[in-house]
C-alpha cells in the first residue's frame, strides 16, 4: 500500500512540476513573442523613417523646398528615438553590438544633414546642393543604408531563430505535459485495479470473520449450556453434600448432648456420694479432704463438658442471641452469691446499684463466669481480681462493657497472638486442669452478640475486657 501511495504521489508531483516548468515556459515565450514583435516593428519603422530622413534631406535641398526641409527635425528626431528603442529591444542578443553602431553612424549622418539644412535657412541653396551632391555625403548616406539594412536582415534572422526555438520549447513542454498526464492516468488506472482487488479481499475476509463468528457464537452457546448443565449438577451434588454435613453435625452435636448428659449424671453421683460421705464421717478430717478433692475435680470436669458443648453449639450454628430485659448488676451479684467466701474475698466489684439491659442472660452469664473462672484460676493464690460493670454511653449504641482485671500468676503473660485461639493454653498453665476453651468461648459469644472482648497487659496487670450491645 505505501508503494503504492508513493507512486501516485511521484506521479502527481511529475506532474505538478511539468506545468509548473510549462507554466513558467508559456510566460516566458508570451514575453519573448510581444519583445519580438515590438523589435519587429521597431525595425520596420527604423528602416522606414531611415528612408523618409535621406530623401526628405536630398529633395529639399534639390528641389528647394522648405517645408521639406522644415519636416527633416521631426522626422530625424522619429528616427533617434526609434534607434533608442531598437536598441533597448535588442540588449540582449548578439547583435547588439552592431546595433550601437548603427545608432553612432545615425548620429553622425545626422549632423551631417543638420549642417546641410543650416545652409538652406540662410538661403546657401548652391553650398547646401554641392553638399548633397558630394560623393562624401552619398558614400555615408549609402553606407549608413547598407548597415542599416544588414543589421535589420541579421536581426530579423536572429527573431526567426528565437522564434523557432521557443516553438521548440513550447512543443517539447507539451510533450511533457501530456506524458505526465498519462503517466498519472497509468497509475490512477493501476491502483483502481489494485484498491478494487483489496476490497474484494476484503469482503471476503469480513464474510469469512462473519461465518467465523456465527461458528464461535455456536460453540459458545453449546458451551455455555454444558457449564450451566455442569454447574446445576455441581450446585445439587453441594447442597447434597451441604446437607449431609449439616445432618452430621446434627447428629454429632446430639451425640455430644447425649454423652454430655450421661456423664454428668454419673458425675452428678460421685458428687452426692461424696457429700453424702462428708455428712456422714464429720470427724475425719482428711477424708473430708479427699472428698473436697473429688467435688473440686468433678466441677472441673463438668465444666469441661458444658463448654465443649457449648463450643460445638456455636459452631454448628445452634446458638441464637435471644436478647430479654435483665438487670446486669443483679445479675452479677447473684453469680457471685453462689460461689464460695473464699472467692467472694478475693473479688473486688465496681459496678452500679443497677444496669437495666437488654440481653441475653445465658450469654452474659456465659461471659462473667468464664472471665472470672480464667482470673482466679491464673492468678496468685489469696490475691485480688477486680471486676468492673458499667453502660458505655459513649458508642453509637448502648454497650455493656465487664472488665477482670488481675495480677499474672505462675502461669505468666498469655500470648497476645494467641490468647483467644481455640485449645490455646499458656506454657506455664500445663499444670491445671483445662480445654483451652473459655476465652475462645467469651469473644465468639460477644461477637455473635456483635461485640467482642479484648485482652491487655500494663505490665503488673492482666485485663480483660468485654463490650456487648444492649
């Protein structure tokens, strides 16, 4: 396509600068013919009045005629400025030379004939007749006539010539003008031919990319059709995988209730058993001891067992936040009334007379017992747990907000990382008895609730802190 182009394009401009060289060729031979016309008739007139001069000069002198005479100034003043012309006119050809000449020779014939005409206006007819009839004056009038009429005949030799070379010219231009034009409807012709090719390749190419297409949409649509059929089969055979594991987890999670309760019921045995034994045998001191050993073992595993059930409820998604009024703060006294006075000793509590909320009572004694159980089981033995229950007014919306807050004991500083991992226990708390679930337990309750609880350490104290929406 580029050469192509190129070639129109040397064509236009072949012939862009053929009229342009002919344009400026035609300009010039116009002038050339007016400047030969003008040194035609110039020289026409030059030989004319070189004539009328010489005659006009011998019959007045001869025939004694004054008029005559009188006319010979206008004639010879004629004949200078025709001289003067001819000269411009032929300034530039190779017979100027013989052009100068001719005018000095005019002038001096001039002279000449003046002073025979001097003679006349004195009435010296005889002297002014001698003159004329001198073989001096008609040498120089006659070779004035015979340069005049040699270099008009080499002038007018040398127009011919001029004459025919810029025919010459003019013809060639044409020529050229004309093989330009062709040379331009050549190459028009061939890239019509050309451009006329490509379009019919390229309607067969477009009707080829449209059969193409139609092909493609096909296998597009027959395609898309088996994804959708492949998709339909894959979305039944997940919902009936989804089904059978939510079924599972039904069946685990009434497996676990159902183990659940039937060790707590022998538990529940050996607990009253074990108190029955401490009412009976009053006296013996140790085997009290034993017997509070029994009981202290027996909560912890039955506390063991209700957060595990309580995990798999939450995450078998069977724990529901069912809000109700409560009152938190009496809600929090009477889970400290039930514990032992040594424990109530050590619990220190900030919190309102009242704190009416809506909540669910379940999932706040969830959290109270699981932050409190954790505070006093990993600090020191006999020292103080702060607790500290208020409403934040502050948030966008009422929060309840419990804060333990204790000194770390042999166990030392949980992971911050890990604090609320799922089984996570510190190293140094291996020896007590434990699942590693109750601060798991606490942040997914708060968060189903759509708060959470987070965990500090200011360097001598361990806090926890919980904020649930009420």
């Amino acid at each position: 396509m580029l050469q192509r182009l190129i070639s129109i394009r040397t064509a236009v401009a072949l012939l862009a600068i053929t009229f342009a060289i002919g344009f400026f060729t035609d300009r010039h031979s116009e002038h050339v013919s007016r400047q030969q016309a003008q040194t035609r008739v110039a020289l026409e007139q030059l030989l004319r009045l070189a004539q009328a001069r010489g005659n006009s000069v011998t019959s007045a002198v001869l025939d004694r005629d004054e008029l005559l005479a009188a006319s010979y100034k206008s004639l010879a003043q004629q004949l200078a400025s025709t001289l003067d012309e001819a000269k411009a006119l032929t300034a530039g050809m190779s017979l100027s030379g013989e052009m100068a000449t001719l005018v000095a020779e005019s002038e001096r014939l001039r002279a000449t004939e003046t002073m025979m005409l001097e003679q006349v206006q004195y009435g010296r007819w005889d002297i002014a007749r001698k003159r004329v009839s001198s073989s001096e004056y008609q040498l120089q009038k006659k070779l004035y006539e015979i340069n005049t009429d040699t270099t008009v005949g080499a002038l007018q030799i040398e127009l011919g010539q001029t004459q025919r070379k810029t025919e010459r010219i003019n013809a060639l231009m044409t020529a050229l003008r004309v093989a330009a034009l062709a040379l331009l409807l050549l190459v028009g012709v061939r890239h019509a031919r050309r451009l006329q090719h490509e379009i019919t390749q390229q309607v067969q190419l477009r009707e080829q990319l449209a059969q193409s297409n139609l092909q493609l949409e096909a296998k597009v649509t027959e395609r898309t059709a088996e994804l959708h059929q492949a998709l339909e089969l894959r979305a039944q055979d997940a919902a009936r995988r989804l089904a059978w594991e939510q079924e599972k987890r039904l069946e685990a999670t009434s497996f676990l209730d159902m183990l659940l309760h039937e060790l707590k019921n022998p538990l529940a045995t050996i607990r009253l058993a074990a108190h029955t034994l401490i009412a009976g045998r009053a006296e013996a001191a140790q085997d009290k001891q034993r017997v509070s050993t029994i009981d202290d073992a027996v909560s912890n595993i039955d506390d063991i067992l209700e957060r595990t059930r309580m995990v798999g409820r939450l995450e078998h998604g069977l724990t529901v936040n069912q809000p109700a009024a409560h009152d938190l703060a009496g809600l929090l006294r009477e889970w400290i009334a039930k514990r032992d006075s040594a424990t109530r000793a050590r619990l220190a509590v900030v919190s309102p007379p009242s704190l009416p909320a809506t909540i669910d009572p379940l999932i706040v004694r969830t959290v109270f017992d699981n932050l409190i159980d954790n505070a006093l089981a990993y600090s020191p033995a006999g020292s103080r747990v702060d607790l500290q229950l208020d409403g934040d007014e502050g948030a966008a919306a009422r929060q309840l907000r419990f804060q333990v807050r204790n000194a770390p004991g042999t166990a030392g500083v949980p992971d911050p990382d890990k604090v609320f991992s799922k089984y996570y226990r510190a190293a140094g708390a291996q020896a007590r008895s434990g699942a590693g679930l109750g601060l798991f337990l606490v942040r997914s309750l708060a968060r189903l609730c759509g708060g959470d609880v987070q965990h500090r350490c200011d360097g001598q104290h361990i806090v926890f802190e919980a904020t649930i929406p009420c």
